[in-house]
C-alpha cells in the first residue's frame, strides 16, 4: 500500500551526487510505485539548473540538500518548485529552512525504505486534501485578499518545528491551545487564544466548532442530532467527537455543504 492509485503514472526527479545512494533511492521508490517513471537523477546544481530550464513536468523531488556544487536551496531559490519536494539528507540541522520550500517531509539517511512509504503517504493525504478544494479557495483569497496559514510552528521537546497545514486534522484549548496532527500526536502551540488561531485558518477548511475546539472538514466522519444540536464524530482519534450547539448547527450544516 503506498498511497498513490496503481493506474496513475508519477514523474520522479531525483537530486542525488552520491550514486549508491541514489541508486538505493531509485529500488526503494520503484518498489512502492512501480508507475514511476524516473526522469532523472541530478548529482549538482548546475545540472538541476540545465534540466529546469527544459520547463519538464515532474510529480514529485527527491533531493538531497548537499549536492556536488552547492545545496539545493540555491536551486530552489532560482526555481520555486511547482511538485512537491521531499528532502534527503544526513544533516538535521536543514528541517526547518526545508518547509519553507514546498516540502512534504525530511528523511534523514540512511533512507529506510518504511519511511519512504510513510512520506508517500503523507504525501497522498495531502493530494486528498488540497488538489479539489484548491482552485475555490485560491480564488477566495484572490477575491479577499487575505492570505491564510500554511504552516506553524509548534514545540517538540524544547525545539521549534514547522507543521504544514495540510498535516493537521485540528485544534485543542485546554491550558494551552494544541494542534492535532493527521498522525494522531498532540503538540503545543505558541497561541494565546483561539480567536487569534481562527482568524488565521482558511475557513472553507476550519470550522470553530466550540469555545475549545477547531475542526477539518474533512476530519469529520459523521454528524447526529441530539437535543444540544449535533454530536459531530471525526476521524481522528484524539478529536473522536464534537459537541455543537443548537445555535451554531445552521452555520455548520451550510460550512459542511460549501456555503458561507
């Protein structure tokens, strides 16, 4: 199982200098997506450069930050990739300057070839989540002009690490306001209030659903009347279910079907 549909072909650069690696890189990816076609594995910037002038399409990067003749930053500083990007690399230091490109995830090696799989799915929730609903709220940000999170960042063991927002099913406000990551984890936030996360969070996605709690649309899994409004269960099992109250019931009956 890696996520992606066996009819559905995936264009594959690889950004590699070391060709053992790169090679190992190639039959573990082969192996989870037997469609791939590889177009081509890159050992330097310069020829990454060469190849991007081309205007070739391809699906998704595999690159490694310390290439022949530079990093990969620099590549990508010249060329904004239009795919997104998942970083190989020895070096953790790179994780958070690697979300600031249109990073999926950040393998360190050895690459095993479990954590590959768990990129690429990863990588296929994000596909469910964004790819439809993309074109209607690119044009209501055109037509508001307010711009929405992408990521945060959130506090892991006394460290700041980005979360892109595609990777979250929801928020929690007990003491602290928590994130709820799409892979069941809990993690603290640095926002004091909920009013100051809702006002940023695209609202086609998020829904206030209660004083302590922001949903994801496609977290919810189904809705049941009660005699309060509506008893919501989501998919996430640290989120499981949401009271709403009979006086916000319409407005969450018309976000559910798309309307304001």
């Amino acid at each position: 199982m890696n996520g992606f549909s066996p009819n559905e072909p995936i264009r594959i650069l690889i950004l590699e200098d070391e060709p053992l690696v790169a090679d190992g890189l190639r039959k573990h990816i082969m192996d989870l997506l037997p469609q791939t076609e590889l177009l081509a594995i890159l050992p330097s910037v310069k020829k990454a450069l060469d190849w991007f002038e081309k205007d070739q399409e391809v699906d998704i990067i595999f690159s490694d930050i310390q290439l022949a003749d530079g990093i990969s930053f620099d590549l990508f500083k010249r060329y904004e990739p239009k795919c997104p990007v998942i970083f190989t690399t020895a070096f953790d230091q790179y994780a958070i300057r690697a979300f600031e490109v249109n990073s999926v995830d950040f393998l360190l090696k050895p690459i095993e070839k479990k954590e590959l799989q768990n990129a690429l799915e990863k990588l296929r929730k994000r596909r469910e989540s964004f790819v439809l609903p993309e074109l209607r709220r690119a044009l209501e940000r055109v037509k508001s002009g307010k711009v929405y999170l992408e990521r945060l960042l959130v506090t892991v063991h006394n460290s700041l690490v980005p979360i892109t927002i595609a990777d979250v099913s929801g928020f929690v406000k007990e003491e602290l306001i928590f994130l709820i990551s799409r892979e069941g984890k809990r993690y603290i936030t640095d926002f004091q209030t909920m009013e100051e996360l809702d006002s940023k969070l695209d609202p086609a996605v998020f829904f206030r659903a209660n004083r302590q709690t922001i949903i994801r649309i496609d977290e919810v899994k189904q809705i049941r009347p009660t005699y309060k409004g509506l008893e919501v269960s989501l998919k996430n099992p640290l989120l499981q279910s949401v009271e709403i109250s009979r006086e916000r019931s319409p407005q969450f009956k018309r976000w559910m079907l798309g309307g304001e």
